[in-house]
C-alpha cells in the first residue's frame, strides 16, 4: 500500500540531510551525504543524484519535494541548472529554494522574525509571515561570510601565522592550534593551498578556537567577540529592511551556535533568541506540508515532527561548558 510521504533536503557547504516524512509527521528515512556547493562540488549533481537513488524504493510514495540548496536564487546560472537538475532526478512536484532559506523556515515555523545563519558561511535572512523575505550577507568567503566558522577559522590561521612569525606574541594559541591540525609550521603553507577542501576544512577550525575560547585564551575570544559583532549586524540589518516588529524576534542556525561564547554575546546584543522549531532540514519538510495542504499549524504535529528529527539527528561540533540562560 502506498503511503503519503514529503521529502526534503538541506544541503549546506559542508554536509547534506536528506529526509522523508509520513502525515504523522515520523521520519521514515534519513540519510546523510556530503556537500552539494556547486563551488567546492561540480559533481554536485551526482552526488545528489546517488542520495536521491539510495530512497528509490520510496520515492514513487513521495507527493512533494522541497530542496534547499547553496546559491540558489544567488548566481542565475548556477540556480537555473539546480532547478533543472532537481525536475530530471524528481518526478514529483519539487521547490528548490536557498539553503538558508529552509532554515528560516524550519527555525520560525512561518513567524515574522529573523534567522542568523553562522555554518560554513553566514547570513542574515528575515521574514515578514506573509511571503515577504530579506537577505543580509551571503557574500561568500571571497567577498564576506563575516562571522562564519570559516570566517572564524580563516581569523585563526592569521593570528597563528602572525603568532609564527613573531608578529604578535601568542605562541601558545599557534601551537594549540597546529596540534587541532596535526601538521608542523613548516606544513602550514601545503596545508592551506594544496588542500582540496580548504573551505570545509578552514570552518572546522572554528571547533578548535571555541575549545581555547573556553580555557581563556585571549585570541579565541577576541576572534568570536567579533564574529558575534559580525552577526548581531546581520540581524539587525534584515530587521531594519524587513520592517520585523519590536522586540526583535530572532533565532539561529549553523554550527557556530553551538558556541556558548558566540551565543552569550549575541543574547545580550539582541535579547534572547527564540529556540529554533525544527533544524533546518525540517524546514524543508514544513514547506512541502504546507504546499500539500497538510495541517502544518497544529503544534502537536510540528512537535512530532521536531521530536522526530531530534531522535535521528545526532548533534554534533563543539564541546563546550557554557549555557545561555
């Protein structure tokens, strides 16, 4: 007997979930992959082809897709062949939206607010609860993505450099930082521009700082101060141009918000932040039951479905002691 399912997808620049969900909101599939950045990927389009094979025995069952990929809606080439990629590999009713705007989506469940995205790269997207959205940032590593964990680790290795060179005089944050490496300062330099997956491989250094963050090292926490800063400007930018109402409204998504450090700065900058609904695969989900006519207000159901993702996804990234109260 053939079931009603929805399929969503959240490619981000390091990692990708893809899920498929039952009326009762379940996860009945949940399958991990890497990144599907059309930048740091050409061969994106396999790789979501091989992810999206890996659930053909339930996709005849699926009604409905949305697909929140990386630069999307960013650069026309780039989202023309995402779109025709998605409609070649898909033959249900498929929306493919910016990465970060399912986020929004999943963290908000359809309220005027604002999201802070700070993964591999950073944003500021805000909604107004009536289809009405904003950008602010999204520039990438080459132009922006201020407050990013690649920001934050990209800050890193400069100071560590310095810190080699005899520039600045904290030594001990370049060797801790080359022990999280595991390469010699004579390695540096192969390291940064022969690696292959130099972005994904920079912003995992953010994991790294908030650790030296949390011992006191003074480096690491002016590094997240300013990311914080960095961020706090990002939403409060999309909340003047979105016209969101006061008090301001917020939340977060991305890896680098699991740093105590990061969110207590921003707590304070902007008032507490709303705790996201659903993660943002789950935002794709919410999208495509909504477009389906599926009773998306019910709390009772987002809570399933939110309890869902929280049993098969597993959190991962830093370790910290910290809390927001």
């Amino acid at each position: 007997m053939s079931r009603d399912l929805l399929l969503g997808l959240d490619g981000g620049g390091s990692k990708t979930i893809l899920a498929c969900v039952d009326r009762q909101g379940s996860i009945v599939a949940l399958r991990h992959g890497t990144a599907l950045d059309p930048m740091a990927a050409p061969d994106w389009p396999t790789r979501l082809a091989d992810l999206l094979a890996s659930l053909q025995d339930l996709l005849p069952d699926v009604s409905r897709a949305v697909l929140g990929l990386p630069f999307h809606g960013e650069v026309e080439s780039i989202s023309r062949q995402q779109n025709a990629v998605a409609a070649s590999l898909l033959a249900m009713p498929c929306e493919v939206l910016n990465d970060v705007h399912v986020a929004f989506e999943g963290a908000l469940a359809g309220r005027p607010g604002v999201l802070a995205l700070a993964g591999t790269g950073s944003m500021g997207w805000a909604g107004d609860g009536r289809d009405r959205y904003v950008r602010v940032g999204g520039w990438g590593d080459l132009l922006g993505d201020e407050g990013s964990a690649h920001w934050v680790g990209r800050e890193a290795l400069s100071q560590m450099t310095q810190a080699l060179d005899g520039r600045s005089a904290d030594r001990a944050f370049a060797d801790a930082l080359l022990a999280s490496l595991r390469i010699s300062e004579a390695e540096v330099i192969g390291w940064s521009y022969l690696n292959s997956s130099r972005r994904s491989d920079v912003a995992a250094l953010a994991e790294a700082v908030d650790d030296l963050a949390e011992t006191g090292n003074a480096t690491a926490l002016t590094i997240l101060a300013r990311a914080a800063d960095h961020l706090i400007d990002h939403v409060r930018a999309a909340a003047r141009r979105i016209g969101t109402p006061q008090p301001l409204v917020w939340s977060h998504a991305g890896g680098l918000f699991r740093s105590a450090t990061v969110l207590r700065l921003m707590t304070e900058a902007l008032g507490a932040p709303v705790a996201p609904d659903l993660p943002p695969i789950g935002g794709a989900i919410l999208r495509a039951a909504r477009q389906s006519g599926w009773t998306t207000d019910d709390p009772a159901w987002r809570a399933r479905l939110a309890a869902s993702f929280a049993a098969t996804i597993r959190p991962g990234g830093f370790r910290h002691s910290g809390s927001v109260a």
